[in-house]
C-alpha cells in the first residue's frame, strides 16, 4: 500500500518537473527565432535607433532620407523610400530588413528612381524600391552601401508605413479631401489670408491640411499651433535648412543653393504616400489658392459630377486664376474692423481676375487620387495610372489672390468675379471665432 502511494507520488512529481521543463524551453525560444538561422556578427534584435525626424542623413553618403512606405503597386516592389539625393554621387543600395522584431540574414537590391525634375540643382527627389525578402514580416527599414549586412552596428531605421490589413476599403478611408501646403519658410505671416483660406477650405469640405514648416512668423505660428490642436491642421516639421542650402527659387541657374524651393518636390510626394491610405482625393495648391467648384457648393458635389463622368481619371488638372491684391472691391463691405489688425491679406476684397495669357504656358494645380499617383511635380503629374483631365474653367478654377502677374491691366480689363462672397455668411463668423482663440481679434469687433 504504502509502496503504491509513494510510486504515485514520485510519478506525479515527475510529470509536474517534466511539465515545467517544457514550459521553461517554449516560452524562452519563441517560434520565430527558432525559425531563422542564426547569423554570425550582426546583433539578432532590431530596431534599436528608430529615426523620428521628417529628415534623416544616410550614413557614409550625402543623401538625405524623409520617409518609408509600403507600396505594391509595381510588380516586385514592395518599399518606397522617399529621399532627397545629391544626383552626382549616387551609388548602388541595399535594404536592410527589421522583420518582427529581428535583422533580416539578407539585404535586396534596389532599384533607385531620380525624378526628372530637378532643374538644375544638385539635389533631387529620389525613391528607392525594393523587395521584402521571404518570410519577413518587415516593420522597419535601413539603407547600406554595401550588401553584406555583417558590419552593421548602429543602423538607423525607417518605420514602414501605409501597413494597411486591408485593401479597396475606399469607403472606410478617414477622410475624403487632404490639402497638402509645402513649405512654410521665412517668417512668413500672412495671417489673415492663411485663417480665411482654411476656414474656406473646411466650407469646401476638405478635412484635413497637412503643412511642412520650415519656419514662419510669430502669429502664423500661434494660430497654426491652434489649428493643429483642434487636429485639422496637420504639423510636419520640415528642417531641411539644418542640412542643405535650400534655394528660395525653382530654377539652379537664377537662384544658386542645393535644392528646388526648400524641397517642394519632396514634399508633395511625401504628403501623397502619406495620404495615401486615410484619404479619397488630395489636392496639391499652395496656401493662398483655393480650388474653388463655381457650380457646386463643396468639393464631395463637385467631384461625384467630375468621377461620373470620367470614370477612369485619377488627375484633374485645375486652371490658376489670378486675383491682383492691389485692386481693391469699392464698396469696402468686407473691409471688416475685427481685422483691422491682423497682418496679411483680406482676400474678399479682391475681386478682380486676370484673363490668364493664353500665348504663355499657364500652370495648373491638382486634385488626385493618391492611390493613381507614382510620383508627381508641381504642376502636373509625372507618372500616373488612369486618365487626366483639364477641368473647364465655369466649373472649377482656383482663386489665388496675390501680386499681379499682368500689372499693366486696369480694373476694366480684369473680370469681377465674386465668387468667394457666396461663402461670407458662414465664412467670416468662422474667421473671427479662430482669430479670437489665438487673441488675434480687434477688440471692436464683436460680431
Ligand atoms: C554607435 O553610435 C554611437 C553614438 O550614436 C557611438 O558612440 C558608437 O561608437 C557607435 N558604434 C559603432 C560601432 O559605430
Ligand atoms: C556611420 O558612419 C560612421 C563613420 O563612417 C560609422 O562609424 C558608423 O558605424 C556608421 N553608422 C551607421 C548607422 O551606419
Ligand atoms: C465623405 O463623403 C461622403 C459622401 O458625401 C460622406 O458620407 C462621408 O461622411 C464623408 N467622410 C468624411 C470623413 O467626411
Ligand atoms: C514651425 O517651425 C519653426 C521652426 O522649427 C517653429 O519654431 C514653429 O513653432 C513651427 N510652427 C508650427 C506651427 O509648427
């Protein structure tokens, strides 16, 4: 009896021991290292830099890197690296993997697009691609010179974005209109036209603005802190003054410096891959032009007409129309005393229009489907899927108030157009309600 019980004790204690053992050996080595063989030389765990900038220098060479995105759209590619590269040292690269968490045992090749814009300058959009190598659930991204990976120490890591788990969820996307402003540099301040322009643009429809800041004056920051709060304005930091000389002009011959227009062209790539995944329509305008629908009351109306009948059209060209700010409407309706002193331009008190010179080419600005765009400049886009279409002048032009381009034209050689003032019953309350939080409102306005 008593041998029976001490067998069934010895035995119970055996299977707990043996039980422990294998819970100890499942639990230490999880599947996935167990999975990839053990590499010699490089540490097994990734990432351990993860880069935070908007810009990031890529070692050894003297190519800056913004951002990484997932993008299957090109058979045998599955990353996009959006870079700023100095176009006479570019050499071969290889893409480096953080897979759940390890280092990938192998490099890829990639394949490195320089976009044809670069007027001149030694610095130009670049796009690396590349593959994922098999069995690699990648989370970040690195870029080598060399294709070994065995002397990496101190990678710096791109996260990988526009992960999505699911695709042609058009109708689940965050938002339906993004504008994308690049670059805000100098200590611009213009900020009455910037506060009317965005409260426009929300009347439209749009639901989210993204901004890349070099820099800007004082009260332009106050209320662009304010806007990116309440979460409509979207903040990118954009220093790329703390790595290259950035020109203030577009062409290299005119204006010297290292690269367009403090990286425009980098910018409106990066906000389309960015919106890419959250957003049905971008548009591409800088901040004192509004798309403005001549037929329609909101941007969703106007681009149900437009997709309606053009199906396959991913790009829609938009004619700029200038309104010269030095010629005043006479009446004075909107010359408002709550804005007496805000900096910067009251853009309903100019009416008036050029005929643009149709002898002379005549830019356009964009409103895309960023899921169509490879990659675009500013006036047009360079590389697309789908169709183009010029939108007709009485159903869409922008409204971009600024200095004259034909200065010699008097007022009865310009067109009155008011079509802004359709908007001033809810425009201007909203103007002043966004002014008033960042105590930027004439204390005699109380409207
Ligand atoms: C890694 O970077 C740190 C600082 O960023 C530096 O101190 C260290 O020497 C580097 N290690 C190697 C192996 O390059
Ligand atoms: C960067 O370059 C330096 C010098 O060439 C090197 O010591 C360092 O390990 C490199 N770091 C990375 C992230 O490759
Ligand atoms: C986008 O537009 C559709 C149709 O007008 C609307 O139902 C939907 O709520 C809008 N989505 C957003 C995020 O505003
Ligand atoms: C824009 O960038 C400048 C320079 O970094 C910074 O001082 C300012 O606060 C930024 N403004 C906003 C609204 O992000």
């Amino acid at each position: 009896m008593d041998k029976a019980k001490e067998f069934k004790w010895k035995f119970f204690l055996l299977f707990i021991a043996t039980f422990i053992f294998i819970l100890c050996v499942t639990v230490r080595t999880p599947r996935t290292y167990r999975a990839i063989p053990k590499p010699h030389g490089p540490p097994k765990t990734c990432p351990l830099q993860i880069s935070e900038r908007t810009i990031t220098p890529l070692n050894n060479t003297k190519h800056l890197l913004v951002s990484a995105y997932m993008d299957q759209r090109e058979k045998g590619l599955d990353i996009r690296i959006i870079g700023i590269f100095k176009r006479d040292s570019i050499q071969p690269l290889y893409c480096l993997f953080c897979c759940a968490g390890h280092l990938s045992s192998k490099t890829t090749p990639t394949t490195i697009i320089q976009h044809s814009d670069n007027f001149g300058f030694p610095f130009v959009t670049t796009d690396v691609m590349c593959q994922i190598p098999p069995n690699c659930i990648a989370t970040h991204v690195g870029l080598l010179t060399q294709p070994d990976s065995v002397k990496v120490f101190n990678q710096t890591w791109l996260p990988i974005r526009n992960q999505k788990t699911n695709e042609k969820e058009e109708n689940k996307l965050q938002f339906n209109f993004t504008v994308c402003i690049s670059n805000l540099f100098g200590d611009y301040n213009n900020v009455l036209q910037f506060a009317q322009t965005l409260e426009m643009y929300r009347l439209l429809g749009v639901d989210r603005v993204v901004i890349y800041n070099t820099s800007c004056g004082p009260d332009l920051d106050r209320l662009l802190q304010s806007y990116s709060q309440e979460g409509f304005v979207e903040m990118v930091p954009w220093p790329i003054d703390h790595h290259l000389n950035p020109s203030r002009g577009w062409l290299f011959s005119q204006s010297g410096g290292d690269v367009h227009y403090f990286g425009q062209l980098t910018t409106l790539n990066e906000c389309i891959y960015r919106s890419m995944d959250r957003s049905r329509y971008v548009l591409l305008n800088d901040i004192d032009e509004i798309i403005m629908p001549y037929q329609h009351n909101n941007l969703m109306s106007l681009m149900g007409m437009l997709q309606q009948q053009h199906p396959n059209t991913g790009v829609y060209l938009i004619e700029n129309h200038i309104f010269p700010k030095k010629h005043f409407e006479p009446s004075g309706r909107f010359h408002l005393p709550q804005w007496n002193g805000v900096p910067g331009i009251n853009i309903l008190e100019h009416i008036y229009r050029e005929e643009p010179n149709r002898n002379i080419y005549h830019p356009h600005k964009m409103i895309v489907q960023p899921r169509s765009v490879g990659w675009t400049s500013v006036h047009e886009v360079v590389k697309y899927s789908g169709e183009r279409f010029k939108v007709p002048l009485d159903v869409c032009r922008i409204i971009h108030v600024r200095v004259a381009l034909q200065g010699s034209l008097t007022v009865e050689q310009l067109h009155e157009d008011k079509r802004l003032w359709d908007f001033q019953e809810k425009l201007i309350p909203n103007v002043d309600k966004v002014l008033r939080r960042v105590a930027l409102l004439s204390s005699e306005g109380h409207s």
